[in-house]
C-alpha cells in the first residue's frame, strides 16, 4: 500500500476510507464468527465431522460440503476459521476445499439472481459445472498434499 501511495498520491483518501470500512466490518463480524467458532468446537463431535465430511464419506460428503457452503452469505475471510475446525476434526481436504469454493462462488442468492436474469438453464448448468468442477480441484488438491511435503503441514493443524 506504501507503495502504491508513493506512486499514487492523491488515491491516499480512499484508500484510507476503504481500508477503514473493511477494518470496521472485521470489527463486527470476528466476534461473531469467535462465538460460531467455540460453539463448533463444543457441538459438534469429532466423530460427527468424521462420518459427514470424512475419507468415507464420498458423494454425501461432497454435497454436504457444497450445503454448508453456499448457505451462508458473509465474506470468505470468515469460512477459513470454519475450514480449520472442520480439519481439526477430520474431515476431508477435497471436502474443504469444496467447502470454501461454495462458500466463495455458489450462494443461494446469487441462484435467484441468476435464475430472474439468466433462466433456469443457465442456474442450472453453471451450478451442476461448478459443483463438478471445485470437487474435481478438490481431489487434485488433496492428492497434492498426500504425495507432497504439504502434508507435515496438514498433520500439524
């Protein structure tokens, strides 16, 4: 930001009012998501995160991932947190990845958005390809961490 200030001078006004606005967001939703957070860890059994969103649970899995993420309608920066727990507790790296890439590009209403200005096809076939497409990077994803030295990183979350 330095950076580009020196280059771009007269931008520092709102570039100091937007990166206020994003500090005071943060501000109001951490709390929140500090709570979520304790209330996962209490709730929600490790065996539980296991059966769902564990090796096994294949399809189900997946689609639970996809629910658990485009319901929710906050910034991306709150679902890392979550995406950790669910770590912590077991579940599966393609499950999370899946995870933050629903929560990040398939909302629920961004379908009805969709669905008024683009018809039902479109909601549909772009829903179905990403569905297909974010667990396909999510299997690559997790087969990269098992045959890497990533995966000492994995072991110690």
């Amino acid at each position: 930001m330095a950076v580009l200030l020196s280059i771009f001078p007269g931008k520092t006004g709102p570039v100091l009012s937007t990166s206020r606005d994003y500090l005071m967001e943060m501000v109001w939703i951490l709390p929140a998501v500090m709570i979520l957070m304790g209330l996962f860890k209490v709730w929600i059994s490790r065996e539980m995160v296991v059966k769902y969103l564990g090796k096994a649970s294949g399809l189900k899995g997946i689609l639970i991932a996809v629910a658990l993420g485009s319901t929710p309608t906050g910034p991306l920066y709150v679902a890392f947190p979550l995406a950790v727990a669910m770590l912590k507790k077991g579940a599966r790296v393609m499950n999370i990845i899946v995870f933050l890439s629903a929560w990040a590009c398939i909302k629920l209403p961004q379908e009805m958005v969709e669905l008024q200005f683009l018809g039902l096809n479109f909601m549909v076939t772009r829903l179905i390809l990403t569905i297909i497409l974010v667990s396909v990077m999510g299997f690559f994803i997790e087969q990269v961490i098992e045959k890497t030295d990533i995966k000492g990183i994995k072991d110690e979350i």
